[in-house]
C-alpha cells in the first residue's frame, strides 16, 4: 500500500495568550501560539500544538509551504483513517 499525504492550509496566530487549536478563518484551521513569529517559533510551536490535537508524533506533520507567513500549508504523513473526523471537529470549534 502506498504512503498517503493529507495536505491542511493553516493559519497561525502568533502572541496568543491562549495556545491551541480551533476555527477556521479564510477557510483554514486557525492555530493560536503563544511564541512569536521570530526566527521560526511561532512556526515550530503551531506544528507540534497540530500533532497533538491530531494525536499524531510530531515528526507526521510538516511544513510544506508558508514559513514566513501566517497562511501555511502542511502534510501529514500516513494518516489515519479517522483523520478527516478529528479536523472537522476541531475546524467547528470556536477559535478563544
């Protein structure tokens, strides 16, 4: 069986004094970090919060697009079967 990819838009809010995951904006999932968007940080921060929500490791979930942006493009290696449950769910929830 072939390795699948799921490709996600994110968007990062950076400086958030409540981190975590939930809503979308622009049709993205919108992922709040407290790090700043300095040297990668908030970057680094916004992939790992992403695995965890996913319960996934963090090496499942890569930058693909968007390093110095707050729009970021990301895969996700080998995902499960449940993935697409488990984003629907967090894309309803209501951004804090």
């Amino acid at each position: 069986m072939a390795d699948s990819v799921v490709r996600l838009a994110l968007h990062v809010r950076p400086g958030s004094s409540t981190p975590g995951v939930g809503g979308t904006f622009d049709d993205a999932l919108v992922v709040r970090v407290h790090a700043t968007a300095h040297d990668g940080r908030a970057t680094r921060e916004a992939l790992a919060l992403l695995a965890a929500a996913l319960g996934l490791p963090a090496r499942a979930v890569r930058l693909e697009r968007g390093a110095r942006s707050r729009r970021k493009v990301v895969a996700i290696d080998d995902p499960s079967a449940a993935l697409a449950e488990v984003i629907e769910r967090l894309r309803g929830l209501a951004p804090s």
